[in-house]
C-alpha cells in the first residue's frame, strides 16, 4: 500500500475515532511502523 495523503488521513481519521495504531495498520495493509512514520505520537 502507498502511503498517499488520503490514506494518511484516513489513517488520521480512524485514530480520531479510537482505533489504536496496531488496528490502522491492519486495516490500512501496512506495519505499525509504517503508521507511527506518517502518524507520529504527540
């Protein structure tokens, strides 16, 4: 999966609503550290 703008807001909008970073990988088709790359934790 390539990490497009709107997979990455995607990604943005599903942590929004909950989902942990693990979930959005899975969903996405990517690894956690994929997620934590373009999604960083503040």
């Amino acid at each position: 999966m390539v990490m497009t703008p709107e997979v990455v807001e995607r990604g943005r909008r599903m942590l929004a609503t909950g989902a942990t970073r693990q979930q959005v990988a899975d969903v996405i088709g990517v690894g956690v550290k994929t997620i934590y790359k373009y999604l960083p934790a503040t």
